[in-house]
C-alpha cells in the first residue's frame, strides 16, 4: 500500500471490548450539579440579603418560598423539598468532586509541592477550590440539615436568633468564604472547561472570565459580609426575646402561624 | 538537597568560548555574574544523592541556558548533564524546570531569568541524571496508549496521483495542532499529571484533538472515546491550564482540550 | 557478552532512517533503530521551508516536471551528481509528497484566485487555478527554474518527522533511543552491525544484523559557526570511514547557508528569499543583483554565500561586537505573511534576538549548514565495498548533490532515500544468502576492542583536554575549510589537525561518574570527529579547482578536464594521520546533461574533452524524440534502478492520467498503485 497499510490502520479497534460511557457521564453531572449549586447559592444570597432592604421584605421573601401566597397559608414543608433536593444535589456533587481530589499523603505533598514552585494561579486556585470543598462537606450538611427540620425557623427574627442566640454566626462567616470562593472558581473553571464563552482569542476570554470571577465574588462576599451583619445585629439586639417569631405590622396577629 | 557547592569559572578576564555554543570567540562579556543553581543527581553512581550545586560564571552578550550549561561543562563541570539538540527552540529535548517553571532551555536568556537561576529536571519523567530526563520513552508510550498516528483510508491510495485536495485553511489549522514538539513542559506543568502518572496530558489530548480534525483520519467518536474517554483521559482533566500557558509553542490546548471533552461527554448518553 | 539481533539495524531516527524502516518493516522484515536522541527531535526537524517536488500546482509551477527538476538539480550540483541517482531521485519525489499527505503532514495548500506575492522586491498579483485549488502548494527556493518546494509553513521537516514519526510507532518498530553505535562489526567485506553504546548507563552491546543501515545526518559540528544541531557530529560517517573498507565520498563538498542568524548560526529559511526576502548591506543597499543579475538573491546557495563574504570583504557588512554581517529584509513580506508562513523565524528572532522581523531586520551571516559528501554508495543505497552496509539521506553520498546541494532537496531526499533504500534494503535481507553467520569470536573481538578504547580514555592518565581540541578544530575548520579556501590556509589546516589527531590519542578524563558520562563521550567523539575534519580538510587540499561549494581563491575555475570526479576517503589503518583518497570518475558519454553553464555563478570554466561530443549526441536524441519520457530513455535509461513499487510516471493538473475507476490497468505505462500488503 502506498499510503497505510491494512495492518496499522485502525488496529483492532472494533474487536475490543466498549470502554465504559459512566466517566462521561460522571463528568457532566460533575459540572452540571456544581453549576446548579453555585447558580441556587447566588439566588440565595440574594433571598437572605433582603434583610438589608427591611425585614418586611425579607418576611415576604420568604413567606413566598413557604407558598403563602399561593395557598393563602405557609407551608413551611416547600422549604423542607427545596432543601432536600439541594443536598441531594450537594451530595452527587460532593460525591462526583471528591474523585478529583488528592487521596493519599503522596498526592497531597506532590500537589502542594507543584503548587509552590510554580505560582501558577489557576493552579492555586484549585487548591482553594479543594480546600473550601472539603470544608463545604461539613459546613453545608449541617446547614443543610437544620433548615431541613426546621423550615418553618426562617424569617427576620428567627434567623437572626439562630444567627445570634443561637451561635450560628462563626458557621455561617466561614461558609461564606467557603462557597463564594468555591463557587466562583467553580464557575470559572466550568467556563473555561468546556469552553464557553469563547470566540476567537481563547486568552482574551479567559482573561475576562477570570476578572468576572472575581468581580463576582467580592461582590457576593461583600454582600454576604453585610448580610450576616444585619443578622447579627438584630438578634443581638433581639437576644432577650429570642424565639419570638417575627410579624409584620401589616399582618393581623393571629393570621400567621 | 543536603550540600551545595559552588563552582568558580575561572578569574580570567574572557571566558573560554565553549565551542558548542557558536558564538564568537570568547564572548562579549556584559560584566554580570550569573549564578547557576543546578539540581545534580546520578541514579547510575551508587551513593549519589540529589543536592544543588552552584556555578557561577560571567554572562556574555545575548547568553542562553544552553550557552552557559555548555560552557560550565567544558571549562566548570564535565559531570553535568543535560540535552540539546537543535538550540533553536524547535526540537523539544531541552526542557527543563527554570526557576520553578517548565521552559525550553535554549531559547532562555540568561539575563530574562537571572542573576540568580535554579534549574531542575522536569518532574513525571524519568530521570537519566542532573537535568536530563527520558521524555522521549513517556512520548512514545503515550503515541502506542492513545495510537496517536494518522489512521488512513485502507484503501490506500495510488501516490503515483495527483493528491486529495484539502481546504487551505483546515490545512493551515490542522499545522497549527501538528506544532507540538513532544517537550513534556504541559506535563510537568500539570498538577493532575503530578498526583496521577497515568494521566495522558495535554500533550495526548491535542494529538487527539489533532487527528479527530483531519479529514484523512478515518476514525469515529466512538474510536476516540476507547483511547481518551475515561478519568485518565479527558475526564480526569481539571483544567488547572498550566499546560496552555506554558506551552512553548503557544498550541491552543485550552480550546483543544474543551472542544474535545465536549465531544467525549457527548458520547456519555450517546 | 550482550547481543541483539534483528535484520535491519538502522542507525540514526532521522526521517532518512525512519521512513528506511518502514519500507522494510513493510516488506516483512524486522527492523531495529538506534537513535541518539527520541527520533521526533532529529535534526530533519529544523529543515523549515520545504521538499522539492515537481507536483506543478502553483501558477508558478506550471511546467514543472521531473525533466526540469533534474536539470536544476544537475546545475546546482555543478555536475557533480550521479545523474541516474538524481533521474531516481526527481521521479519519486512527488511519490513521496502524496505519500506524506496521506500520513498526515497538513501541506499548505493552494487557494484559488488572485493572491499577492512579493517577486522581486516588487508586489504582483498572481491568479491560482481552478483546479488547483486544495491541492499542495509550492514556494519559491533558490536554483530553481520553476516553483517547486512544497512545505508546511515554515515547519516543513517538522511535519514530516511527526507523521513519519507516527508511523514507525504505528508499524511497532522499536527504537533504541540514546544509544550510540561506536563502530561497526565487519570482516571481510562484509558489515555484519555495529558495537553500540547506551547513553544512560554506558554499557556496550553489540548488535547485529542482515542489513546495517547509516542514516545519522550530517556532520555540521565539525564547524564553529553552523546551523547543525549539537548532534551532527558526523559519528556516522566515522564508523564508516573507519572500518577501512567503506570510502567516504566528496566530503570537501560542505554547504554554507547564507541565512544563518548572527551570530548564534541558526538557521532563519531560504523561504524569506523564497517568498521575497531581501539581502542588504550596511548601507540598506540590496547588492545582489549588482553581483548575479538572473537570479539575483535566489541563486544557489553556494553562489549566494559567496557572494555575500565577498561583499562583507569590501568593507560593506555591518559592523557588530560580534564582527560583521549583512541584513536579511523580510519586512516588505508584511505581519500575516510572517505570522503564517514564516512563523519560526517569527519566533527565532524573538527569543533569540529581541528581534520583530516584522518590522526590523534580521543579521545574517553564511554559517555551514549540509555535508553533502557521506559514505559513498551505489543507487541501491549499499556500499560497493563493505556488503550489508548501506547508507542514506545526508549520511551518504548516494550522490544526487555532488558539489551543491539545492535547497529543498534534503529534505526531499531523505525521504525519497529512504523509500528506495528501504526497498533495497529489505531486497538484500530478502535473500538467504546474506543470513548473519558471523562467530561469536569476532563479535567480542570488536566488542572488547571499543572497551578497551574507552577504558583507555578513561583511566589512561592522558592529560590532553577532549573539549579544547575539538574547539581548536571547530575553529580551524571554520577559518580555513570555509567558504573561501586557500592552499596555504588548507596546509596548516591539514598540518595542524593531525597534530590534534596525535594529540586527541591522549586525552584524559577528569571524571570517571558512570552512567553516560559528557566528558567520555566528548573525549571519544573528538578523536572520530577530528579523523573526518581531516578528510574534509585534506579533500579540499588536494582537489584543486573550485566546484559548487568547494571553492578554491587559488583555483577558482571549474576543471572538469581534471577533476570531473568524485573523491573517495578511506582510512585504512588506525595509525594512520591522513585519509587515504582515491578518486572516481564520472562519466560524460552516459551524462543526460553533459557540464555547462549553470545559469548563475562564474561563466569560466575548463571543458572535458569528452563534453562536446557528448553535447553533440545529447542535442541530436534531443532533435529525434518529441515526448519527453522516450526523449528521456534514450539519453539516459535509469528505470531499471528503481525498485518495481516506485515506478511510474506522477500525475499533474497538466499530465492527466486517463480516469481510471479500474486501477492500474488503465493508467499509462507504468504507472500503477502499489499492490495491497
């Protein structure tokens, strides 16, 4: 043959036995669920952050979520499916990330090691990214718990006593470090991972993303820093009446239980 | 690392002009000392333990790595080694780690990157001793695991006839993926392929992606997904993008190695 | 004692020695590579600008055929080519582009319509064809009448080495990297493998073979300033020159590229020139068309180098720190140009220099660049001395380059050798008569004779310094067996590298680490590398007329009355401070273009007696044959040396093959696909 031979080209490919489809599958869900979680955490940044408006506002919110409006009455048990459905997601998403991380001594020292020497960002990036991860295991199933059995302990004063009376607030700072750093590297790293964005100058967009990124996350932690202020301040402030739920003057006392 | 040693050139006012370098006679000195801080290790020598030397030598007019490693092993240290083919930045075999980074050695200017330089082997690779390390065996490995070679027509063609034509521009794109130089910088760039050795690299990836554009590979999706279609392929990739920013040859594997997880994820359901 | 077998030893990666394998490997036979290096990092690589082909598919190409490629190839050699090596050679080449193309090597194709190209200093618009649209493009390469040179970019060697590359690992032929052959095994007559030494741990092993082939390139470093990577130490050449037996041939004949960059002696392409590049001096003046009319920067290259030293003798070079060099002007070629075709030269200027050649321009120099003598061998690539030994690409002096080498044409020709080579190669392992039967005795004879040789070097006590006579050889080299050469410079040249040579038999190590150990090899190299600066320095002594490269300030006509023949060295005994030389002569009756004028470079020169008959005769066949094939036969029959699967005319836009749906049978004479293995 002139070309290629029949004896090298395309070796045996169709006797052998189908490689598994699960690692792509694997993989997509991998970005598909942390796509889902950060895109739910920033909407919830921006439910919970409704305190800064009033505490009206943020009763309003989240009466809504309870289907209130709806049904005309709470049902605090909504709360309860949404967040069974994001652990759900958390733990897939926990359970799809942790094959990536480093699992052995070796692997943890050869990583750390090829981070220090290279100073390379996105590298460290993904350590931070591991890092909050792994924190996240713990931070978020505990959060994620107590609104699971407690939906209905969500509102201006009730979250504020949770926040405060109830000592939440050292959880809830360093979650919002955690998942804002996770989720905005996470978001990122999606980007450029199956590369959206891109047109043209692969360097210009990611240069761009990554400056979103950041723009993005000091934003969210920004407004997550005020958020937990305005929380700890009312339930210092509402530490002697901790327990008392909260009611809006324009609601008929007795209308709400 | 337990000594360090330094070594001297000595204190005469021109250098010897190491011969393999080309340059003229004797240098220009620019009157700046550089330091060469060198990982040495000889796996052959019993007893030999990895630890830094240090040489120190004058810097002349334009000097590249591999003017100043040919000259500490001619007039320093006749022990060092290291690989250098081409010096042009065109044959891959001189990478090494420059002060913490992958890069072609030969086209490093000494004045980029001192006073003070430390040259290590590249990590992944086998060392064979000091900063040469068998990144030809790995490449070729990698060639045979993900059969990284044209898979032509059967069908061959008569080459006593005029060839089959191709679109300027595929052909113009497809050169631009054919630029590898097999130097083993993405690889030792990449933090996957530091924890995991049977990760394929960047390097494997782009020759996939290489071929799967070129019309005169006959090979489906489905044939690609068996080489690269698991976690030490391109699923195991995290898109750290080391191996993109430090490519020598500036090849697209960024774009390369998400285009191609998009195809393989797309075999996942398919 | 250890042994490894195969039937084909192939020594050195190279595209030569890859592509060698590969025929062979094809036809059934094992085949074993020893290569210095991972083979993608050969020197094939820094070919940049292209491989001659005569495909015809530019506008510029037009006419083009194996006819015209001949002749310019027989020009540039200034008649010191085997003429049917080069009739074998000018007929596969296009085989071999099309071969390529099927491997994979993305060739820059044609586009059709008009396109601007730089001719000339000047911008003209061309209009490409219709048809020829998609199909390999070809450049501009100087000493060429038509387009010729197809390429990849500037990456053509490159390409050629990664699909070739591809290929050999596709066909399972091992390859024995860092490995270095240190001799080869022989008695009487015949070459039975080679005494190799492994570069990581520095043990010997012999190995043997049916068929041993040399392809390790060529042997630039015997020069200070040259393009050669730091591996072209011509080793392959030495083991051959010293077995005694095999000659060397031409090796006076040494190409100096004008283009290498000052002062490092990288090689920047003849494609800037091909694609319009200009040379000008220190007063931005473009000088040469004041010194070659015709063809002006693209003459050959040894007219061009040397018009260009001449030059800088005139006071015109600019001055440096460094001395001085002339300018190459790639600018007038504009940013998408140079970005897209001329990328590596984007790119040398940039890390090496500081240097945007988009809009600065580029200090350039003649630096050494292609040996175009090697070991001497007949068309089938073997030895006419030592049976078993065969050799191509560079390594060898098949002969298709004689004096001047076209560029363009190693490249082609590596591959080209290695298609025919191998064909020949795997014809010889074919027969059963040339199994290996050598006594183990004579294996280990050789095999303890290198030992010894290293262990000398190594424990000896010498106290010469391997690395200073190999720089004072490289600088002898360089000022005196360059590009101007002069009796008395060649004297001392002569005189002072045997002193080396004595002197390199008593070299010492100041280290004795093991494993590959530098300086070892430094040391035994020097001692094989000086042998072969002598038989270059010693050729170009004794050959007094000057001859496309090899020019002599005190001879400076070509004689062929004299000296229309072809140099053979042998070096018959190891105390021995000279090759011994014995020269071959060529054969004007049988020549299809008998000695001229090459159409560029001195118009002087001595006429062989037999020249005008023979001009007589070939102008008569000329007048009596209308097609250009029966024209062709009758000057010069040469089919009978290519082997039976590289026959065949080539296929144009402008030599159409009747349509045929039904395979070989319907194309014409000859030409036919290769049968299916």
């Amino acid at each position: 043959m002139a070309s290629t031979s029949p004896t090298i080209a395309g070796a045996g490919l169709a006797e052998r036995p189908r490689r598994s489809r699960v690692p792509a599958r694997l993989d997509l869900l991998q970005s598909a669920t942390g796509l889902v979680l950060a895109l739910f955490m920033w909407g919830h940044m921006f439910f919970v952050s409704t305190i800064l408006v009033s505490k009206d506002f943020m009763w309003t919110v989240t009466k809504m979520f309870e289907g209130y409006f709806i049904f005309g009455r709470p049902y605090p048990g909504i709360v309860s499916v949404i967040v069974f459905g994001i652990l759900v997601l958390f733990v897939a998403h926990a359970f799809l990330a942790v094959r990536k991380l480093p699992i052995s001594f070796r692997q943890w020292q050869m990583y750390r090691g090829h981070m220090k020497v290279m100073k390379h960002e996105d590298t460290t990036l993904w350590w931070v990214q591991a890092v909050t991860g792994f924190m996240l295991f713990f931070l978020v199933t505990v959060h994620l718990y107590q609104m699971l059995m407690h939906p209905g302990l969500i509102g201006p004063y009730e979250s504020a006593d949770r926040v405060w009376t109830g000592r939440w607030w050292p959880l809830y700072l360093v979650m919002l470090f955690a998942v804002e750093l996770h989720g905005g590297i996470g978001l990122y790293r999606l980007a450029v991972k199956w590369g959206w964005f891109e047109r043209g100058d692969a360097d210009a967009t990611r240069a761009t993303l990554k400056k979103a990124k950041w723009v993005l996350t000091v934003f969210f932690l920004v407004l997550g820093l005020a958020t937990l202020a305005a929380y700890m301040k009312i339930g210092y402030e509402h530490a002697d009446r901790a327990g008392e739920r909260y009611v809006p003057a324009s609601v008929q006392p007795g209308a709400v239980q | 690392m337990t000594t360090t040693t330094i070594v001297k050139a000595p204190s005469t006012s021109a250098p010897p002009a190491p011969a393999a370098a080309a340059a003229p006679a004797g240098g220009v000195a620019t009157g700046a000392k550089i330091r060469v801080h060198a990982l040495r290790y000889n796996p052959q020598e019993p007893g030999s333990v990895p630890h830094m030397q240090t040489y120190e030598l004058e810097q002349t007019e334009g000097m590249t790595l591999f003017i100043a490693l040919s000259e500490i092993r001619e007039t320093l240290d006749p022990t060092l080694q290291f690989d250098f083919v081409c010096r042009a930045g065109i044959c891959g075999s001189c990478a090494m780690m420059v002060n913490g980074r992958p890069t072609l050695a030969c086209r490093t200017l000494t004045r980029d990157v001192g006073p003070d330089i430390t040259l290590a082997p590249l990590p992944v690779f086998e060392l064979i001793g000091d900063l040469s390390v068998n990144t030809g065996r790995w490449m070729r490995g990698t060639s045979e695991r993900l059969e990284a070679w044209l898979h032509g027509d059967p069908q061959a063609r008569d080459i006593c006839r005029i060839e089959e034509p191709m679109e300027p521009e595929l052909a113009e794109k497809l050169n631009e993926l054919d630029r590898c130089v097999e130097c083993g910088c993405c690889v030792a760039a990449c933090g996957t392929a530091r924890m995991r050795p049977d990760f394929v690299g960047a390097v494997g990836m782009a020759k996939i992606a290489r071929f799967r554009l070129d019309p005169r590979d006959k090979r489906t999706d489905d044939d690609y997904y068996e080489l690269v279609g698991t976690d030490d392929g391109v699923f195991g990739c995290m898109s750290l993008l080391a191996c993109h920013d430090v490519c020598p040859k500036d090849l697209p594997l960024q774009t390369q190695i998400a285009f191609l997880r998009r195809k393989m994820a797309g075999k996942g359901w398919a | 004692m250890k042994v490894v077998y195969t039937d084909v030893l192939v020594i050195g990666g190279g595209l030569a020695g890859l592509r060698l394998a590969i025929a062979a490997r094809r036809r059934g036979h094992d085949a074993l590579i020893l290569s210095l290096v991972p083979p993608k990092r050969s020197h094939s690589k820094a070919a940049q600008g292209g491989m001659q082909a005569s495909l015809g598919n530019v506008i510029k190409g037009q006419g083009d055929n194996e006819d015209v490629h001949f002749e310019d190839t027989v020009r540039g050699s200034d008649w010191g080519a085997d003429q049917e090596v080069v009739r074998m050679f000018v007929n596969t080449a296009p085989k071999a582009v099309r071969e390529l193309a099927a491997w994979g090597v993305p060739w820059s194709r044609v586009r059709k319509g008009d396109r601007q190209v730089v001719i000339n200093g000047q911008k003209v618009t061309i209009t490409e064809r219709d048809e020829a649209h998609g199909l390999v493009a070809q450049r501009d390469f100087g000493g060429t009448k038509k387009w010729r040179t197809c390429y990849v970019s500037d990456c053509t060697g490159h390409a050629m080495l990664q699909a070739v590359g591809d290929q050999a690992i596709a066909a399972a032929i091992p390859v024995h990297e860092r490995t270095e052959a240190l001799a080869l095994i022989h008695d009487g007559g015949r070459c039975y493998g080679a005494v190799v030494r492994d570069l990581v741990t520095g043990t010997l092993s012999a190995y043997l073979a049916k068929a041993t082939a040399i392809t390790t390139g060529g042997a630039g470093r015997l020069y200070r300033v040259t393009t050669n990577a730091v591996i072209c130490e011509g080793i392959g050449h030495a083991i051959a020159l010293e077995t005694g037996v095999a000659a060397l041939g031409n090796m006076e004949a040494v190409q100096f590229h004008p283009t290498g960059i000052f002062p490092a002696g990288i090689l920047v392409t003849e494609g800037c020139r091909g694609d319009g590049g200009l040379l000008k001096d220190a007063d931005g003046h473009r000088f040469m068309p004041d010194y070659e009319p015709e063809k002006k920067e693209l003459a050959s290259r040894d007219v061009v180098s040397r018009r260009m030293e001449e030059h800088i003798a005139k006071g015109k070079g600019v001055k440096s720190r460094f001395g001085d060099h002339l300018w190459l002007d790639i600018t007038l070629l504009g940013e998408q140009h140079i970005r897209h075709n001329l990328r590596e030269v984007y790119e040398i200027c940039h890390y090496f220099m500081g240097v945007d050649p988009v809009k600065d321009m580029i200090p350039v120099r003649p630096a050494q660049h292609y040996t175009m003598g090697g070991v001497r061998t007949k068309p089938s690539g073997e030895s006419p001395t030592l049976k078993g030994l065969f050799s191509a690409g560079e390594a060898a002096c098949w002969d298709m380059h004689g004096f001047n080498r076209l560029g363009g044409n190693s490249v082609a020709e590596t591959v080209v050798a290695g298609m025919i080579v191998g064909e020949y190669v795997a014809d010889f392992c074919d027969r059963a008569e040339n199994d290996v039967n050598i006594p183990t005795g004579v294996v280990r004879e050789f095999l303890e004779r290198e030992q010894a040789k290293l262990d000398r070097l190594a424990q000896g006590g010498g106290s010469e310094d391997a690395a200073k006579l190999k720089a004072r050889m490289q600088e002898i080299m360089t000022a005196k067996v360059g590009i101007f050469r002069r009796g008395k410079d060649l004297e001392e040249a002569v005189d002072e590298l045997q002193e080396l040579l004595v002197r390199s038999r008593s070299i010492g190590l100041r280290s004795r680490a093991p494993g590959p150990n530098p300086e070892l090899v430094t040391a035994y190299r020097t001692q094989k590398m000086l042998r072969l600066a002598l038989t270059v320095a010693y050729g170009a002594l004794t050959r007094t007329e000057s001859r496309g490269a090899h020019f002599r300030e005190d001879h400076p006509r070509r004689d062929d009355a004299q000296w229309l023949k072809r140099t053979l060295a042998t070096w018959k005994s190891d105390a021995d401070t000279l090759p011994t030389l014995d020269y071959e002569p060529l054969d004007i009756r049988r020549m299809e273009l008998p000695p001229g004028w090459r159409g560029y470079g001195a118009k002087d020169y001595t006429d062989h007696p037999d020249t005008a008959a023979r001009q007589a005769e070939v102008d008569a066949l000329k007048e009596k044959h209308a097609d250009r094939f029966a024209r062709q036969r009758a000057l010069m029959p040469y089919d009978h040396l290519l082997p039976q699967r590289l026959k065949g005319r080539n296929e144009r836009i402008d030599e159409r093959f009747p349509a045929a749906p039904g395979g070989a049978g319907d194309t014409p004479e000859s030409a036919f696909a290769w049968e299916s293995e």
